[in-house]
C-alpha cells in the first residue's frame, strides 16, 4: 500500500499535498522499521526543494529534518547541510534549531553542549522543555538527575520568563515523577533536593546583587552577553535611569528596536538619543494603533513628543505587523552601531516585574543584528514567510 501512494504522488495537483503525502509515506516507514525505504521517499523532497519557497520553507524544512532525525541522526545532517545554508550563521538556520531540538529531547544530559546564540537557544530550549514535558504525559519520559536539572534551570534564567517558566515545568514534573511512589523518608529527601535547587537559584540571581550576576559565577551562564542589570518589581524608575544611561552612552549613529509592545509613551527614550541618529521601530499594532490610518497614528508620535521636548524627535521609522505575529519576536532588544542589549521584557515593562538586561558586546549586537534584527526588517521576509505586508511609516525629523 505504501509503494502504490508514492507512486500516486505526481498524480497529486498541489505542491503542497504532494510533499505532506510523501512526509506520511516516510514516516510510516520508518515505524515499520523500514528506515532505507523511507530514507528513499523522503529524498523525493529533497528534488522539489526550488518549489518549497511559495509553501513555506521555514516550517517545511523544520518538519523534514525533525522527521530526518527520527530515522538517523546522520540523515538529518545531510538535510541540513544540503538545504538550509542562507543564514550567515548556519546554526541560527530553522532546520538546524529543528535538528538541535530533537538532539536535546533525546539527550537532556547535553544541555550545556547547545550552542550559545541567545535567539536559537533560548526557542531549543522552550520548544524542548515542552516536549519533555508532553512526554510525561505520554508516559515516554525518563527521569533524569539532580544534576541534569539543575543545569537546565541554570541555563535558563538567561532567557525570558516565558522560557524559565517551561523549563522550570518540566523540572517539577521531573521530580514529582522521580518520588511518586516513595517512601516518607524519601519524600523527606525529596523537598530537601527541591530546597537546595531553589538555593542553587537564588544564589545565581541574587535580588541582593543590584549591579547584576557576580563575577565569580558569571562563567556559568552561556549566553551572549556576561553582563547583567537586575531589576525587581517596582524599580521601574531605577530600570528607566539605567536604560537611560545606557541610551546616552552608547546609541551612534543609529538604533534599532525591536519590541513587540512598543508604544507611544516609548518614544520618552528618543530624548536620550542624538537628535541626527535614525531610529528603525519593528513592533506590532498590540500598541500602536494603525487602525484609523497611519497619518492619525504619526500625528499622535509626534504631538506627544512635542510635549517633552521644544528639540526636534529624531527621524523615526516604524515597521508594525499584526499583534498574531508578537510570537516571532524572540528576542527585544536594542541594537546600535557598536553596542546592543537585551532587553529580555518589552521597554513599557522594565522594573514592573523582576527582569534583566543583558549588555551585548559590539561582536555580539552584530551577530545578533545580522541574523536575527535585519531579518525583523525585511518587508519581503515578512511577506514570503507569514504572508503580510507591514505598514511602515516614518514620523520626526524636523521641528
């Protein structure tokens, strides 16, 4: 029955119901053990590939390589190696963080083994720890240590809450299932190993350490910066004076913010920035309204900010997608010439609730700026992928 659908495939009409035919067709091969033959099937693709374009390459290519790995984890290195080599960066490419996904559900033990690329790592990390998670439910997950968590809660306080949060799940139901059928002595033990990993916690994001992570354990974190500023709920004014500092001492020539909750009130940062800077806003409409037309919207910009300041706002484009797509807004952050930051929450939350910034060196604002912020940018990027056109205007430049 197999071999006669493959050979039915040509017969399809549509591209896209041809290559989810031969997806089924390989994968059910590979449950009957049958990996050379689905191995074979799934090559069929790999001759479609120009076509994959229009039918949406990113997660097509996701799906294959995760199916890839299922049926040997050298197969899926040749679908990397073959078909995904646009980014500069070939690790920060979609199949590849697929790839790494599968790697790390199969081996949570490798955890400090992922590649330290803030963007790609913190969605492995997620998208993982969700899997692992599911697993349990499923009952196919293993328990793993003490020390294996530990290392994954480590990893994960450099992300954002969103990500903490799935990993920490997942490490909760870890250690429920590891003593679910224990003795009291080992229930004893139990809220004892919970206790030292939320000492192991506090020690690593201290709220005592205003200036940030302490040197001595600053080799810990893997991700791109080594400097932190650390802020609790309701040091919203502390978090803005910081930011503030930071705007003034390092914004050449241009900015670059990429926030999905950018609002009006936003643009008070603009004070701190050189009147002749260019600034480039990526958000969505969750905050600025472009309903009632872009030119009521520009009015609004630009009357707000002449009651801050008699100087002219500086020249400002904005680039705002619709509030579905906050999701693709992996990281926020700022991006100048020589610096960047992290801002991990979005601009209009800093200091409402505990968060960091993380400081980027200028090697790594334009690693993050050229395969992650540009790409942000890109009209036909959004366009050829998501299939929406961004509305984009500008607002200040003159008096």
């Amino acid at each position: 029955l197999l071999e006669e659908a493959y050979r039915l495939i040509p017969l399809i009409p549509a591209t896209v119901d041809q290559l989810d035919r031969v997806q089924t067709i390989a994968d059910s091969w590979r449950q009957l053990g049958e990996k050379d033959q689905s191995k074979f099937v799934l090559r069929f693709i790999f001759e479609r590939i120009s076509e994959l374009q229009s039918v949406g390459f990113d997660e097509r290519l996701a799906a294959i390589t995760q199916l890839a790995y299922k049926i040997a984890p050298d197969f899926a290195d040749e679908v990397v190696s073959r078909f995904d080599t646009r980014q500069p960066n070939p690790f920060l490419s979609t199949s590849n963080i697929a790839l790494e996904i599968e790697k790390l559900v199969g081996n949570p033990s490798r955890i400090n083994d992922v590649h330290n690329y803030s963007y790609a790592q913190g969605i492995i990390l997620s998208a993982s720890a969700k899997q692992l998670l599911q697993d349990f439910v499923s009952g196919r997950s293993t328990v793993f240590s003490l020390q294996v968590l530990e290392d994954w809660l480590k990893v994960s306080q450099i992300h954002s809450s969103e990500v903490s949060l799935n990993v920490s799940e997942w490490v909760i139901e870890s250690l429920y299932h590891k003593y679910q059928s224990v003795s009291s002595k080992e229930i004893v033990e139990t809220l004892i190993d919970v206790a030292n990993l939320v000492h192991q916690l506090a020690n690593w994001v201290s709220p005592e350490l205003r200036a940030g992570i302490p040197e001595s354990i600053q080799d810990s974190f893997s991700g791109l910066g080594t400097k932190f500023a650390v802020f609790q709920a309701g040091e919203t004014e502390r978090a803005q004076h910081w930011l503030e500092q930071w705007l003034i001492t390092n914004v050449d020539g241009y900015l670059k913010i990429c926030d999905p909750y950018f609002g009006i009130e936003q643009i008070e940062y603009f004070r701190n920035i050189p009147i002749d800077c260019k600034i480039i806003v990526i958000t969505t409409d969750k905050k600025l309204d472009t309903t009632r037309g872009v030119e009521v919207l520009k009015a609004e910009l630009e009357l707000y900010w002449r009651k801050l300041s008699s100087q002219a706002m500086p020249s400002t484009q904005f680039i705002v997608v619709p509030e579905e797509f906050e999701g693709r807004f992996h990281d926020r952050a700022l991006i100048s010439r020589k610096a960047g930051i992290d801002i991990g929450q979005s601009l209009n939350g800093i200091g409402k609730s505990r968060g960091k910034l993380t400081l980027l060196t200028e090697e790594e604002a334009k690693e993050l700026e050229k395969t992650y912020i540009d790409d942000m940018l890109n009209q036909a990027t959004w366009f050829m992928q998501h299939g929406v056109a961004p509305t984009i205007f500008s607002a200040g430049g003159s008096l």
